[in-house]
C-alpha cells in the first residue's frame, strides 16, 4: 500500500549545510514502520523527491519500472524470506542501489547483506536525514562511476545522429555508417551551414595532415552522400563547393511543380541497441 500523503513540512537538521538543494530522489521502501515511512516521505517531498511504500516483497521487475534512485529494505518486515529477497534484487536489478535499514543486528547478518550486494546497512531506530544522505551518497558515486552523461542526439532533416552509438538514423532504419562515415557526418553537421576545407576535414576525421592529391575526402563524402539518398531520398545534405570542401546544410527536395518529394517510408519504432560500426 502506498503511504498516505503528509502535510507536514520538511525541517532540516540544524546543521550547517542541512537545507541546501539536493538532487530528488525516487525511493521505493519495503518496510512497514509506518511512523518512520511518513517523516521519510515527508522530506523527500520537500527536496522535489518521492517515496513509494511496499509492505510486502514487490516483484523486481516493478521496481525496474518506477526507475529508482535506491530501494530501501526492512529484512525484519519480510521475515526469514527478506534475505531470499534481497538476493534476488540484488542479483536482477544490479545497478539499483539498496540500503538496508533493519533493527538491531550482529556483524555476520551486516556482512552477509554487503556480501550478498546491498550498498548499505543502516540500524533503527536512525535518524530519516541520515538515511536521505547515505541514499544521497550512494546515487552521487554512482553517477561519478558512470562518467559523462551520453551526449545527445542531433536532428538534421530527417536523419537523428547519435554519438553514443556512432551511427545515423531515418526513423527506425539505420544509415549503415562505417566509423569513419559517422565521424564525418558528425563533423559536417556540427558545422551546418559552413563551408569546411578538405584540408580541415581530413585533419579531423583521419587525424593529420592531407597528402598532396589524397582524394579520401572527396571518396567517403562520395559513399556518406549515396547512403543519405537511400536512406532519405526527398532531402539533400550535403553540398559541394568545387575547389574548396563540403557544406552541410539539410534541403527538401521538391519537384518542377513545387511539391515535395515523396517521404522515404518510416519504421515505427527506434531500434534497442544497434551496433556500433568500425
């Protein structure tokens, strides 16, 4: 059962430090101290956060689903089956971060939990702020763990590229880059509507200064080209300036008439998890 709302405002701890913004926080608790659970819910309200209460063992794959900051578990509200349990999150929900906050406890019931993949063991009666922080201080490690956030996608026409992936899409239908058309096509479209050097081009994708009559540049914006016109035949990207480079600038293409050309058909759905291409 979901805890019912509190009015009751949030007061920090009189500590320095002890109201300064924080990142919210998704909390789910299997606990049944419903006193504990209020105050709880009641500070994370007034951090921006939220805290959803189980009183029995919720199935791991609903927890995946709320999109948690940190589980929070009470092994003495579940009985002899609260170790099975957190096992089992544990082990099917690796990255959620859970914190223990049980009663009193010995040193072998304290390790067993750390060895079985709890971040954290936490005796009561505590403190709800102490709890916030050791929660807080979980989620911040695991950020920095994580290392920069995936960089985002760029739209151009109807093409998304997608860095993280190292590939381009029309809708669900992958381009089919090799690694060296995408750095490509992401080096002219970070500069869209600017006439880049062939020159420049080649020291930033392949890394070093252009032979005398190296047309590599002129080959692989040749096969980039041919894979847009597949992929997305009513617009053109890239546009050749003689003599000089490559400007990227996204056009619809439109008939003698002035209609638009027909829409390269679109997928419905974007694909999981395709592979990057060398």
């Amino acid at each position: 059962m979901e805890t019912p709302p509190v009015a009751t405002p949030a007061r920090p701890l009189d500590q320095p430090g002890g109201s300064e913004a924080r990142v919210p926080l998704r909390v789910a608790a299997v606990d049944g101290d419903r006193g504990f659970l209020q105050v709880v819910a009641a500070r994370l309200r007034a951090r921006g956060g939220e805290l959803h209460v189980r009183a029995a063992a919720t199935p791991v794959e609903e927890l995946v689903r709320l999109r948690l900051s940190a589980l929070v578990l009470d092994l003495a509200a579940l009985g002899p089956a609260g170790w099975a349990y957190l096992e089992r999150v544990c082990r099917e929900a690796p990255a959620l971060p859970v914190v223990v906050c049980s009663g009193p406890s010995t040193v072998a019931e304290r390790v067993r939990a750390l060895r079985l993949g709890a971040d954290d063991w936490l005796a009561k009666p505590c403190h709800p702020e102490e709890l916030l922080a050791r929660i807080e201080a979980i989620v911040r490690r695991g950020r920095r763990a994580a290392g920069p956030a995936r960089p985002p996608a760029l739209e151009v026409g109807e093409v998304t590229i997608r860095p993280d992936q190292f590939q381009a899409f029309v809708g669900a239908r992958s381009l089919d880059l090799t690694r060296r058309e995408f750095e490509l096509i992401r080096l002219l479209a970070a500069h869209a509507g600017r006439v880049l050097e062939r020159e420049e081009i080649y020291r930033r994708v392949w890394g070093y200064e252009m032979a005398h009559g190296d047309r590599s540049v002129d080959v692989f914006v040749r096969k980039l080209r041919r894979k847009l016109e597949r992929g997305s035949p009513g617009w053109r990207y890239i546009h050749t300036h003689f003599g000089v480079g490559y400007r990227f600038a996204p056009e619809r293409i439109t008939d003698p008439d002035g209609a638009d050309a027909p829409a390269a058909p679109v997928a419905a759905a974007a694909p999981a998890d395709p592979a990057a291409h060398r």
